[in-house]
C-alpha cells in the first residue's frame, strides 16, 4: 500500500513518528536510480509482518492521520 503526504519531507514524517513511539524508515531503501527517474527525494517505510497485531495497525493509521492534520495535507 502506497501514498502520499503532499509537501511532507519522508524524514519529517520519520521524525514526527518517532516522538509518537512509531518506528518508520526515511531514506532511500537503496533504490537512488528509481527515485531519481521518478523525481521522488526519499520514502518512507513501515515494515509490518505476521506478528503486528491490528491495534499495532490501528495505530500506525491513526499516527499518520495526525501527521497528515500537523502537516496541513
């Protein structure tokens, strides 16, 4: 699943994360040619496997529309 913050740099998102106790990843998840091509300065990633629970997911959710309200997107 993708999307965007319009105007949000990934690593402020990151950072805006972190003080909410959620551990993402900014950068470029070593795919520099791609995100050149594409014009994109960086991403940022949540990784999720079997063991996230659906309030670990709930959460995550509820985070990134509080990113979204803080960052006027």
């Amino acid at each position: 699943m993708a999307f965007t913050l319009e105007g949000v740099h990934p690593h402020d998102l990151t950072t805006f994360a972190d003080s909410r106790g959620l551990a993402l990843r900014g950068g470029h998840h070593c795919t520099q040619p791609l995100m050149r091509r594409f014009g994109v300065p960086a991403t940022t990633r949540a990784s999720f496997y079997f063991y996230n629970t659906e309030e670990e997911v709930d959460r995550f959710i509820a985070i990134l529309r509080d990113a979204a309200t803080f960052f006027g997107s």
